[in-house]
C-alpha cells in the first residue's frame, strides 16, 4: 500500500466523479480523477472543467521471465461510460486498463491503487508542492506523479512507463488555436522530457504558453517520441502500442499533426518481494 496518507478512500461506482486539483498555489491545476486518469487540465488561465487533450496517457509495460504485457495505469471504466451512440466517449477507453482501482485522499495527496491479477500492484501517487507558510515553493506550477510498484512474485521484474500528451498549447477549453505547435525534448543528468510550445502563437493570448512532461532518472533506460506516426484509422495508437510492447521503449516520429503529441519512457528493475517507483513531472506556465 502507499505511504500517502489516506483521510477517506473511494472505490466502485464513486469513482468517476472524482477529480482532485493538483497544482500550485494560483497557477492552475489538473485534475487527478478517481482511476488514475488525468482530466480537467485548467492550467490556461481560465476554468475549465471537463477539458482535457485528446491524448493524455500513461501506460506501464512489464517484462519477466511469464513473458510481455502492458496496461493503461487507469482503473477500469464505469459501465455508464460506454453509453454512446458512437461508441464509448471516455478518454483512452480502447486501451487494456487494470481490473480495479480505489481512491486514497488526503489533500494535497491523492492515491490510486491499481490492481490486477496478471500485474504488479501499482499504487499512483499525485501531488503538488504544498509547503505550509513557503509561498514560493507552494506556488511551483508542478505536479508530481510517483508511481510504487510492488513486485509480489518470485521473479524480477522490468518495468518501463510512458507518459504521452497532445500538445495543447493554445487551447483551455474555450479558445483552440494553434501557432506552429512544437514539441522538443530536452534532457539532465536527472531528468528526460518533452517541452511543448506553440511559437508562432501571440504571447498575449490568454492559452499562449508551455507544457513540459518529464521524467526522473534513475539509472534505467530513457526513451522518447516528439511525434507520433500519422496514420489513418486508429493505428496511430497501434503504431505506439506495438513499439513500446517490443521492448519498453520508443522509436521518435516525424509528425504534420498540427497538435503533434509526444512521449517520454523511463524504466526499473524491481526484484521479487520489493516495491520501487518511477516519478513523473508536468508543469505549465
């Protein structure tokens, strides 16, 4: 179980209004909902409940010695989330989920436990910087994703996570406009991430701005794309799937998408009986 601490927790048919607010002190937030997703993305300046990009993922692939799977790190959606009469309207809801999840709160914190019989426990843990009486690091426009994986078998696991985004600059949820949206990435002796910006967009427009996803190093490989294949149907989607179900990590892409999206990996052994985590990073401004 997590180390977060927990107030209340949530589980079953109370999850899908859930959405708690990360982010700094007066700089928007991010909603983390009751599965693991990430929704109401208000980070542009306005409100903006309900706007998310099109694509805002994370997915775990794991490797040992049983063979190969991979997993959205979302709980599984409600049955009234396949209403539609195109088809479910439910972010990423084609994607291999966990089989159950609940929710852990203790604002600032928020803890999803994600289970599933043919996968490590992971328990997701999201955060901002809130220091009580430090204005300036309670203000950071950050949040934190940390990710706990505990290995209950007898056999060591590799375990590789990709954070992937469409780069949204330019949209909150009213306005949507594009200005030669970009994404770059950019790399430490500590972290490894996407930089996205729209530079032909008018510095004064209120959506105007960056987005940057990263990720901590730990010593395990990083991989990353800037693009996605363009592809007809859904086999954009497939393309990435089946890349990083081969061995963990990405092959990059050129793209002519005009909000081009972007990935980063990173990756862990985590012995048998033992819990170790990968961290994540998204911050706006």
């Amino acid at each position: 179980m997590t180390d977060t601490p927990i107030h209340s927790r949530y589980e079953h048919g109370k999850l899908r209004r859930i959405s708690l607010p990360v982010g700094g002190i007066g700089t928007g937030t991010i909603g983390f909902g009751g599965r693991a997703e990430l929704r109401d993305f208000q980070v542009s300046n306005r409100p903006a409940t309900g706007f998310r990009p099109e694509l805002a993922a994370m997915v775990m692939r794991v490797e040992d010695t049983t063979g190969v799977r991979a997993r959205l790190l979302e709980g599984p959606l409600d049955d009234a989330e396949f209403d539609g009469d195109l088809g479910s309207s439910a972010a990423n809801h084609g994607m291999p989920r966990f089989r159950s999840a609940s929710f852990g709160a203790a604002y600032p914190f928020g803890s999803v436990t994600l289970t599933d019989p043919d996968m490590p426990t992971v328990d997701v843990e999201a955060f901002n910087p809130l220091i009580p009486a430090d204005l300036g690091a309670s203000s950071i426009p950050a949040v934190v994703l940390r990710y706990r994986i505990t290995n209950d078998t007898e056999n060591e696991m590799r375990v590789s996570i990709a954070a992937s985004f469409e780069n949204f600059v330019g949209a909150d949820g009213t306005a949507n406009v594009v200005g030669g949206n970009t994404n770059a990435y950019r790399e430490s002796s500590r972290l490894a991430g996407i930089v996205m910006t729209a530079p032909e967009l008018a510095g004064s427009h209120e959506a105007a701005g960056t987005f940057v996803f990263s990720t901590i190093r730990n010593g395990g490989d990083v991989s990353h794309r800037t693009g996605w294949k363009d592809a007809d149907w859904s086999n954009t989607y497939l393309d990435f799937w089946d890349d990083f179900l081969e061995d963990g990590l990405l092959e990059d892409h050129a793209s002519n998408r005009p909000r081009p999206f972007g990935s980063v990996t990173n990756e862990i052994r985590v012995p048998a009986g033992r819990t170790e985590e990968l961290s994540f990073l998204l911050r706006s401004e």
